[in-house]
C-alpha cells in the first residue's frame, strides 16, 4: 500500500513539474495553457505536500524537526541561488558590466527574494514560502485544536485576500508590479493563502488517499464547466500566488480543489495499470528541474530557435544532466539537493 501511495504521489508531481515547465513559456499560444495551468498547479503542490506533513506535538522535536526542512528546502535554494548568480555575474562581466551599484542593487533583490527577483529566479519564491508554510502549520498544530486551527486559517485566508484586493484593486496595474508594491522577504506573505492548500492536503488525506470514481467524474465536470465559462467569458478567472492575484474567495478553493481532484484521481486510477516510471524519475529530479529550467532557456535561447516542445524538452533534460552530475560528482551533492536525512530518537519517537 505504501509503495502504491507513493508512486502515484510521485508520478501526479512528475506531471506537475511538466506543467512547471510549460508554464514559464515565454511564447505565445493560441489556447490559454498557461492560464489554466496557474489555477492549480502551485496549490496542488501545496496539497501534496500537505498529505505527508506530521504534526510535532514534543517539544523537544521541535528544533530538530525545523532543522530537517531547513536542509531539505533552505540549503538547495541558497545553493542554486549562489550557483546561478554567479554564471550570471560572470557573463556581465564578460559583457563589460563594470558597474558596481548594479551588483549591489541585485544581490539586495536576491537577499529579498519572492516576488522582487524574476528572470533565472522566477520560481524561488516557492521553496521559501513553502519552508514558512511548514512553519505555520507546524505552530497551529502544535499549540492549537483543530477548530482553532480551523478559524486561524479562516482569518489567513481571509487576510491573504484582502491583501490581494489592494495590490490588484487599489493599487492597481499589472500585478507582477502591484504586488511589489508590497514589501515582504521571501514572499512570507504568500504563506497565509498556501497554508490553507497545504492544511487541505492533510486535514483531507484519507480522502485524497483513495480518490472514488465518484468523485473524479465530479472533478472533470467543475473543472470543465470552469474552462468553459472562461473561454466563453462568463468569467474571467485568474489565479497566480506569487504576485498575490487571488481574484475570487470561493473560486480560489473549488477551482485549485478541482482541478487536483482530476489529477490526483487520474494519476491513482494509471499508476494502478500502467508503468508511469518516466514521470517519477522526473519526480526525483524535481528540484534541479524547477532551479534551472528558466536559466536553461536563458543560456541557450540564442543559440537555438524551439517552440513550446523544445522549450519543455531542453527544460526538462538539461536540469536532470545536472542533477545526475550534482549528486555523483559535486561533494555533498545529495545536500544540496534536498537530499538531508536525519535520525534521531527521543523517547519513543524517531525523525526521519
């Protein structure tokens, strides 16, 4: 059953980091892929991660516990971070940029992170609100019972759209340059609307564990009537975590819940008949493949002309090289690619 569980977990991640990839095609569509991608994909990661989240109820479990995730999330990110910027400093100078208050101006954008840095650094922002997310379901569980927990995420929910109504509303613009309107490092503030897609992932495991035919056809058919009623203009949702456009308080939940659904009970329904091995190797380069992807475009879009096949194809094969070459060669590889492990037993209780 375990074996099971996790390979379809891996598996519907493998896809998502397709969709990763897909969704940072700077060309033009004819059919809004890009848009439909974003209504789901961050909160199903989110989801996901959720399913797995242990509630650490010992005190003294509690620093051990936050020093795992720092190593499994923190240690990779300042590691791809320093790594990039420097190939990125090497071919400015390369190019004759001289000019120091750029530098500084950029490692102050870099230090701040989230939102304020684009280009090679444009999916950052997840790991670091990820990590805060875990911080602020590990408090909630720990001090507080769940119709507690329930009424904090209510209000964090409610708070993360309120501050969404004034970067796209009041502020206004486009809301990448909205959002940076608000100051905020490591995009924490995007932690508040993440927490409920993570806390969802948990509070409804039993559920997302066994996905009922039932149910999966229930998904299909709201996640279908919604790109209907969009491209028919009905509505005109959009939904992008990382510049804080949350644009509807219900359809934030049944949208992203939705569209999870289908992919969760898909992928279980496959994963049960067909060997899917491709996409959870793609799973187990998962991280390298959303660091470099961009960058990977970015170093080789001058010297090659691709479509949106060419683009996934380059952003999923090159970041896996890298990685292979990371973990086998590069020493302590394996930590900087999340790959920290930690034993330790008090008490009872092992960390794993």
């Amino acid at each position: 059953m375990k074996n099971k569980r996790l390979s379809w977990v891996d598996v519907t991640k493998g896809f998502l980091m397709i969709l990763v990839v897909i969704g940072h095609f700077p060309g033009e569509l004819d059919f809004p892929l890009v848009k439909y991608i974003y209504w789901f994909h961050m909160p199903a990661f989110f989801i996901l991660s959720g399913l797995f989240f242990k509630p650490v109820i010992e005190k003294g479990l509690i620093k051990p516990t936050i020093h795992k995730r720092f190593m499994q999330l923190i240690v990779p990110y300042l590691f791809f971070l320093v790594s990039i910027t420097f190939i990125r400093y090497g071919i400015e100078i390369g190019s004759g940029n001289l000019d120091l208050s750029w530098y500084v101006h950029d490692i102050w954008t870099l230090v701040v992170g989230g939102r304020f840095v684009r280009g090679a650094y444009g999916v950052f922002w997840f790991v670091t609100t990820l990590f805060f997310t875990y911080l602020f379901f590990l408090w909630m569980t720990k001090y507080f019972n769940r119709t507690k927990q329930i009424i904090i995420l209510a209000i964090f929910y409610t708070i993360a759209h309120f501050e969404s109504l004034f970067a796209m509303h009041v502020i206004g613009g486009a809301p990448s340059t909205a959002s940076q309107t608000i100051p905020m490092i490591w995009n924490i503030d995007v932690a508040l609307m993440a927490v409920v897609y993570f806390s969802l992932g948990y509070y409804m495991k039993s559920f997302w564990m066994n996905v009922t035919k039932k149910w999966l056809i229930a998904g299909v058919f709201v996640s279908g009537a919604a790109i209907i009623l969009d491209n028919s203009q009905i509505i005109d949702y959009h939904l992008s975590m990382k510049f804080l456009r949350y644009d509807h308080f219900i359809l934030d939940l049944v949208i992203p819940l939705s569209f999870t659904l289908v992919l969760v009970g898909v992928f279980q329904q496959a994963a049960a008949y067909l060997s899917l091995n491709w996409l959870q190797k793609i799973e187990k380069h998962s991280l390298t493949i959303m660091y470099l992807h961009i960058f990977t475009d970015i170093l080789l879009n001058d010297y090659f002309t691709y479509g949106i096949i060419g683009f996934t194809a380059f952003g999923l094969f090159v970041p896996i090289v890298f990685s292979i070459i990371i973990q086998k060669f590069l020493p302590h590889g394996k930590l900087f690619l999340g790959g920290f492990t930690q034993k330790k037993t008090t008490g009872n209780q092992v960390i794993t």
